[in-house]
C-alpha cells in the first residue's frame, strides 16, 4: 500500500491483502463517500446509506484499525457521548498484479496524512 500525501508506508504483503479485502467490501464504498467531506455518525450514515446500523459500525471500526477514518467525538444533550466518523482519504487506486500481491494507492487530504 502506497499512502500520498507523505512517506509511502511499506506493510507486509497479509496486511496489503487486508486492506484489499477491505476495501472491495460490500458497503466501503458508500459509507466512505458519505463521510468524504462531512464528518457524520454512525446512526447517520446508517439512515443515509440504507445499511444496518451493525453493518456500519463493523465496517468503521475495520476502518478505523487501518487508520482510513479519523474519530472525532462529543457529549450530545442528553449526555450521551456520540462519535463522528470523517473519511482520511480522497481517493483509493487498487491493482491487482499478475504475482496476486495486491498494490493499494490511498490518496490523503491535503491537511493530513493517512
């Protein structure tokens, strides 16, 4: 996996097969538009995407073990502590070479790296 912008972080090839499992899952895709430019919560993006709120909170928190979704969090008025999740990357490259080790891009917002 090549992380931009910043250092290319070099993982071991169980890790990039991970990432590349994670990534072509069932849901990624739309729960990582929906928080691309808008940190939301999970019950959110559960309503928004039309996915089971278990589902989403499975998926952020794989997510989340790779870092690709920054956490953010508040007390909400009836004290409850809520979560907002915010998407860490812009875009995503993946390929799959004739060696079957699986090269992932993952392209950062400008103001952090991944």
């Amino acid at each position: 996996m090549q992380v931009f912008p910043g250092k290319p972080t070099v993982l071991e090839d169980s890790e990039r097969c991970e990432i590349f499992r994670l990534l072509a899952g069932r849901h990624v895709r739309k729960i990582l538009e929906i928080i691309m430019d808008v940190p939301r919560s999970a019950l959110e993006i559960s309503k928004i995407c039309n996915i089971g709120s278990s589902d989403v909170y499975r998926t952020l928190n794989k997510l989340s073990r790779y870092k690709l979704v920054k956490i953010t969090g508040s007390i909400g008025m009836d004290g409850k502590k809520m979560h907002l999740y915010q998407s860490r990357i812009k875009s995503i490259t993946m390929t799959l070479n004739s060696n079957c080790c699986p090269v992932v891009t993952i392209f950062g917002s400008s103001s952090e790296s991944v």
